[in-house]
C-alpha cells in the first residue's frame, strides 16, 4: 500500500483527492490556500481535513522511515524472510511494526544468550516440544560445568531464561495481550503511602478504579500528574475472571495445553506473564493512555483557542482600556479607531488612596478629549469595583454614548513584558501597556490575541503536562487558519498579524510594512510583487487574504483571489455592468446561473458569488457585551438559585467554565449544559459565548461554583 493509498484508507477520504492535495503540499502550497483557493481540485477538502491529512502524512513518513529501517537491520542479519518481510510491509503502526522487531532486536549481552551458548536450547525446544515431561529428568544431560552449569538448577533456570525470552517475543500474541488490557484491564488508583490528605486535590482518586480505555482525558492527565507528584500510585490490573487469560493465550500460542504442563512449565508461563509481558504492555499502555488524553486536550485548547480569536470585534471606536488594581492604581489608556496610542494615565479610586472622585474627574476629562465611545476594564483584580466606580459617570446625559465592559485580560501581561511591547512602546510602563493590550483587544480580540504566545492565553486543560511541542504546532494552525479566515487589512495590520498570513513569515512581513511607510499606503494587491523578496509563489498564497479598503480595485477589498478577477468580469458581462456596478447588484449574483459559466470550477464559481453578495464582510459574530448582575461582586454574593449572565470563558471535555464577574469562574459541569444528554460540550457551546446560568451551590472556602444551564428545574 503506498502512502496516498494509506492515507485515503486513514481518513476516509478518495486517493484522487488525496494526490492531489499532497501535489500542491509538495509544491508549497500553505492549508488555509489550498482550502480556500484550491477546492476543485482537492474536492473541497475544508482546513480541518487538511490539518488532519498533514498530521497523518507525518505520521505515515515517520512509519516508511522506521520500517525502512526496520527492514535493512534485519536483512543485515540474513534473517528476512519473504513471510516477515510480508508482515513488516503490511504494518500498519508503530506498535506492529516493533512488535515484530522485537526478536530481531540487538540486545545487550543476557542470561538468555548465555544458556544458550551454554547449550541450553535445545532442552528448553524439548520441554515445549513435550509440556509434560519433567524437566529436571531432561536436565541432567545438559551439566556443562564448563559453562558455569553445574548442578540441575543451574540447568533449569537457564532453560528458563530462553524460554521466558522466546514466549515473550512474539508479534501476534503480544497484539491480543495488549487488545485485551486495552479493552479489559482496569486502571486502579490509590493515594501513595502517607499522602491521604482529605483537603488534597486528588483526593476523588483515592480510592478510584475504571477500566483503561474508558478513561477520559481530563482523569487520565490529573492521575498522571498525581503520580508524578508522589500523591497517587496505580496499577493496571485484568478483573478476577479474565486473570488466567493472558497465561492461556501464552500456551495458546505455543500450541501448549495448559493441563498437560508440567508445574515448572506452568510456573514458566506464569512468569511470562508476570514478570515480563504484563509490566511491558503496562507501561506502553500508560504511555498510550497519556498520548490520547494529551492529543484531546490538545484539542480541547484549540478548540477554545479558535473560538476566542475569532470571538466578535467591537469594530473601529475610539477605545479606553483600564488594567484595574488595587494599591497600583488603575491603568488607563486611550487608543484611536485604529489601535493607535493616544494618551495614558494611572488613576487611584481604590484603597489604599481612596481618590475616587478625583479619579473620576481624570476619567472624565479623558473621555472628553478624546471622544471615547468604549471602555474596556480587565476582568483581573478590582475589575467589578471598577466597574461599579466607572458606572455612575456613564450615566450621566453627556456621556450617554459610551459603553463599559469587562474584558479577559489572559495574556496581557505576557504581551506587556515582551519584546514586541518594548519596541511599539519603549518609554511606556509595563502595566499601561497591558491596558493598551486590553483596549485593544476589545477593538479586535484577533488582531492583539496573535502578538502573544497561544499558550499563553489561559484556555487550556492541564496545558503544562502535555507535549509542548505538539501543543505549540496545534495553537498556530489554529491561529494561521483563524486569521487567513478573516482576511487582514493590509494597510493597518501589525507585523505579527501579517506573519500569519498564507505565504508570509517574519522577513517578508517586515518587508511589506517597510514598502507600506514608503507608499503611504498600498491602494491594490499588485504592488505586493514590488515588495523584496516577495515573489509570484508567495503572492499566489498571500494575496486573497490581504483587503485593501478604498483602493483602486474594490475587488482588492474581498476574499476573491486576484486569478478570479476574469470570473468575475465574465459575471459582470453577462449582466452588461462593470465591476463595481456588480457588487452594488445582489438580485443579478443571485439570479446567476452556473450553467453560463461553465468553463469555470463550480466550487469557484460558489465561493465566488458568496463573497461577492458581502464583499469584505468580516465572518465573525455581531458584537455584543455581557451584563453582570450589580448584585454580585464577590464569590460571597451568589446565592444557589440566582439566575445571572456569564461568559464561557474555558471548556473541556467535562464542562463549561462561566464568567460571572466575581474573580472566580463557575462550572457548568456537562451534566448541566442541557436538559438532554450532552457528548461534547464544544457542540453546544463556545468559548466566549454569553450565558445564561443558574447558580446551583457555592464553596467559598474552597473557591468553588456549581452552575446549570438547564431550562427544566
């Protein structure tokens, strides 16, 4: 089977659609181009499928390497058989191919080589060959003092080492032993020797027991981190009536009938089992049980992670962002429709200063001057008592245009004491620039969000503990797809913005920034070929992405790829209006048949007259703001039975994270997302979505809130 063959029968998907994708990857074609660019031929392969595609063809290149490998240590042992080399190439994992390595294995020196060079083989072949014999009789005639085999146990055990060699290296037994705990063995938990603290945050895994594959990932990643901990201890046990299985399975395969053994030959099995196959596949299940729980909360974070960047815009308004504290005062600072710095402040409403009309009269005077018409508060410290102390001033007649809200300020500190802050703001304080990452992020939570690193950002489930590696190259494909989703305005976007791009990296977007200040501004996507270093490739990947808005080609200002320029022209003709007419005319794109255009691809001709109904449309949600209950403030306020407005802030696979604006997030655990039975929780709900919660109990003590969404009582 070769790999485009492969990779159809993994994904489930037609090896014409999968050649043609791999085509344009080896060609240098980027995912968010050949998904959006590329549907005709790839059959209209959306991003996911293609991320999925790139991860299994790593994957597959990683097993034709290892078996290449594989194939030529063995061949240098003139030990490859047409039958194993037959097996090796019909692998279909890792785990096979190794299990059927493992005899083939160079070892270090062993007690089993040395029997055998002691001669021993073939008394441990005789006693397979005949189970019931007794093996000390058989032994005697294999003393060989000279090999150190002395005495009949000297024999016997070395007898015993071959055999526990030869009964544990075998492909397919090792496959059912390891289906069978998989499937079977139970994943039973215990707190560790003097670690049963009943305030312990492990303590729901003190006495826990659940079988293997059943575990779910938030367990399964909390159970390894308690027993890295030294808090919890495990083992993986088969239940009490399949215990016996595995040392039949192990005579099964070496044609040995289990009641016909002799007692050292059943002890032999039994050691098989115990001492080397049952620690082996227990130790490389846990390591499975870890990749699947890392690999779906991995998910979990992108999930998240995508609903947050691609979370609603405030839009272009003239924007205050306030970083609330407490004894540091409150940071205060004004950007223009465009994310531009336009005054900061440190305002001191709180204790210990207690300046709050003063404060307020800055507050004011700000707002003024600069015409704002948005506050945004971080949702940190003080961030309620802000609110509540800015609210007043909004209420009067002359301020009735403008609007307060709370806004995540995950990451802002991280954004403030980075490089990229230092050189946009290099006379500014690091805590006012996360007030000019907070206003700003209200104005385009993408736009900002893609200047911090995704891991960062603080929507993620047990992040520390799973491969960093794969965690990071998860989040960018997250972000790159999210970004190349909404499009950027070329004319505004930051540098690490326009890294993100389709087509562009770090050079290229630096380059394109210094063209943009030469020009003034771009006003139509061919001067991106005058940018250095910049050539038809990488314009081919980048251009449908970039908007120019009032530039002299409105196509320039949609998702439609310049090589369409001549589709849309056609459509134009047909109509006997020019271009610009065309977009002002939704009945005539509507009324347009496929048909008189045939010589175009269909999946073309569709994305096409979608973005022309809405050139330019930004694909995100409608904005809008949540409103806490003035009532509440602090944890202490909730009472069970409150119905209040959140927004879900975190979800993982066992619930949804609610923000009520008292400084600690409830839960709305699955159970309680739905009046009927919820799977998945991202299929009901969104990061960043506003909720509607019923409060069901409060732990203050232990900073903990139940919540429900259910409509039934």
């Amino acid at each position: 089977m070769n790999l485009t063959e492969q990779l159809s029968s993994r994904l489930n998907i037609p090896a014409n659609q999968i050649s043609a994708t791999l085509k344009l990857i080896d060609e240098g074609a980027t995912i968010p181009f050949i998904a959006r660019y590329r549907k005709e031929a790839t059959g209209g392969l959306d991003d996911t499928q293609l991320r999925k595609l790139a991860e299994q063809l790593e994957y597959c290149t990683a097993l034709e390497q290892r078996r290449t490998t594989i194939l030529e240590q063995i061949r240098s042992q003139n030990r490859l058989t047409p039958d194993l080399e037959r097996a090796l190439q019909q692998a279909d994992s890792k785990a096979r191919l190794e299990d059927l390595y493992l005899p083939y294995k160079p070892k270090r020196r062993n007690k089993a080589q040395e029997a055998r060079e002691a001669g021993l083989e073939p008394l441990a072949l005789s006693l397979l060959q005949r189970p019931e014999q007794q093996p000390e009789g058989l032994a005697a005639k294999f003393l060989n003092p000279s090999k150190g085999i002395n005495t009949l146990e000297d024999a016997l055990e070395g007898c015993r080492h071959i055999l526990l060699e030869s009964l544990t290296e075998q492909p397919d037994l090792i496959g059912r032993l390891r289906q069978l705990l998989w499937q079977q063995g139970m994943l039973e938990v215990a707190a560790a020797k003097g670690k049963t603290d009943p305030d312990s945050k492990y303590r729901d895994y003190f006495n826990y027991a659940e079988r293997l594959a059943r575990v779910p990932s938030h367990r399964a990643l909390a159970i390894l981190r308690g027993k890295q901990e030294g808090v919890l201890s495990f083992k993986l046990q088969l239940p009490d009536e399949l215990q016996e299985r595995p040392i039949q399975d192990i005579a099964n395969a070496n044609r040995l009938s289990v009641p016909r053994c002799s007692t050292w030959l059943l002890q032999t099995l039994q050691q098989s089992w115990k001492q080397k196959l049952a620690p082996m596949l227990e130790n490389e299940l846990i390591k499975q049980l870890r990749s699947q729980a890392e690999t779906a909360a991995i998910d979990v974070f992108a999930r998240n992670l995508r609903d947050l960047l691609l979370s609603a815009p405030a839009g272009a308004h003239v924007t205050l962002g306030l970083d609330p504290g407490l004894r540091t005062g409150v940071k205060a600072a004004i950007v223009n429709a465009t994310g531009q710095l336009l005054a900061c402040d440190t305002l001191y409403p709180h204790p210990p200063q207690y300046q709050a009309e003063a404060a307020l009269s800055r507050l004011a005077q700000l707002i003024k001057k600069h015409q704002v018409t948005l506050i945004a508060i971080g949702n940190g410290t003080a961030s309620r008592e802000t609110l509540s102390w800015v609210r007043p001033l909004l209420q009067q007649p002359q301020f009735a245009n403008v609007a307060a809200m709370l806004v995540s300020e995950a990451g802002a500190s991280v954004y403030s004491a980075s490089a990229l802050a230092a050189q946009e703001f290099p006379q500014l304080d690091v805590t006012l620039r996360g007030a000019v990452s907070i206003a700003r992020r209200l104005q385009d939570p993408l736009a900002e969000l893609v200047k911090i690193d995704p891991q960062a950002i603080g929507v993620g489930q047990y992040q520390h503990d799973v491969d960093q590696k794969a965690l990071a190259n998860k989040l960018d494909a997250v972000v790159e797809d999210c970004v190349n989703h909404v499009g950027v305005d070329l004319n505004t976007a930051s540098q690490p913005l326009l890294e993100r791009v389709a087509g562009l990296n770090t050079t290229l977007a630096a380059n394109l920034i210094s063209e943009r200040e030469a020009l003034g501004r771009f006003s139509n996507r061919k001067q991106l070929l005058k940018v250095p270093r910049l050539g038809p490739k990488a314009f081919e990947q980048c251009a449908g992405f970039l908007r120019i808005r009032d530039g002299n080609e409105p196509l320039d200002n949609s998702a439609v790829h310049p090589e369409s320029y001549p589709l849309v022209r056609d459509i134009a003709d047909l109509w006997g209006l020019s271009v610009s007419q065309l977009l002002k005319a939704p009945d005539k794109l509507k009324a347009t048949q496929p048909e008189s255009l045939s010589q175009h691809g269909s999946y073309t001709l569709k994305d096409v007259l979608t973005e022309l109904e809405k050139p330019g449309r930004d694909p995100r949600p409608a904005f809008r703001s949540v409103e806490y209950d003035t009532r509440v403030e602090t944890i202490d306020d909730l009472l069970p039975g409150m119905q209040l407005e959140g927004v879900i802030t975190n979800i993982t696979n066992f619930g949804a994270f609610v923000d009520l604006g008292v400084h600690q997030d409830g839960l709305v655990h699955i159970s309680q997302l739905a009046d009927t039975y919820v799977k998945d929780p991202h299929s009901l709900v969104s990061n960043g979505q506003i909720v509607s919660v019923r409060v069901l109990e409060v732990d203050s003590k232990r900073k903990r809130i139940a919540l429900s969404m259910k409509k039934n009582t």
